[in-house]
C-alpha cells in the first residue's frame, strides 16, 4: 500500500511593502515636523552668527514689532510682568527667561522687560536670535522653489 505525500505549502512573507509604509511614514512625520510654528505672535527675531541652539524653554516672553508684550503666549500689561514672571518662575525648575522680541522693537522696552526680570527673581535671560547661517539656507531654499 502506497501512500500519498502531502504538498507542503511553503509560505514567505514579503516585508518589502511594510517597510515601504514605514519610510512613508517617517517622511511624512520629518516633513510635517518642520511646519509647525508657533501660532499667534509674529515676530522676526534678529540674527547672529554666533547663535546656538537652545534646549526648550519654559518660560517666555514676547515683545512683538509693535511693543505688546506676551509671557507664553499670553497679552499682558508691562505693569503686571513683574508679578506674572514671579509667579510662573516659582513653579520653574530653571529660573531662566527666553527673550523673544522682534528686531524692530524698542531698546528701551527690552532692557525695561529684562530689568523687571531679573528683579522678580529670574537667574538667567537668554536672548533668542535666528542663526545667520540657517536662515542663509531657508532662504536660498525659498528662492529656488
């Protein structure tokens, strides 16, 4: 008595497609990631060869081109900075400030916003400009398109 064998069924799974979908993916995530502003206050900060890149701030303040000044997004009076600054460097691990202003903007009103800074109690001010060298490139990048 004979028997018949059984085909075997060889099976192969093809990962090719997945990681095509996975490429995809990350691009998609690189280029997304490099559109994301921060919305509401516009400002062009100036520009210096010498900038580095800073690690993430927690506390900010704004001034925009026409002399409003914002602490993380939010209007405020010049009269309340003071109080508005120690309040949010009490809960501060770092007590650093980030300067944000515009290049137009007041010297007179950043020094004002830097002085109140210190006196209610910031260690620290970081003074935030665009890196020359970069901005170089976005813009010839720009002019190609």
């Amino acid at each position: 008595m004979e028997f018949e064998q059984r085909k075997k069924i060889k099976t192969h799974l093809d990962i090719a497609p997945l990681i095509d979908i996975v490429f995809l993916l990350l691009i998609f995530f690189m280029l997304t990631a490099n559109f994301i502003m921060q919305p509401g206050i516009k400002i062009k900060l100036p520009t210096a060869k010498t900038a580095e890149p800073q690690e993430d701030e927690k506390l900010t303040i704004f001034i925009s081109r026409e002399n409003e000044i914002f602490l993380n997004g939010q209007k405020i009076n010049i009269d309340e900075l003071r109080e508005m600054v120690r309040i949010e460097l009490e809960s501060a691990s770092k007590k650093i400030i980030v300067l944000k202003a515009d290049e137009l903007v007041n010297l007179g009103l950043a020094v004002k916003v830097i002085d109140i800074s210190k006196q209610a109690g910031a260690k620290g001010i970081v003074i935030s400009a665009e890196i020359e060298e970069i901005l170089r490139k976005e813009n010839e990048e720009d002019a190609g398109r």
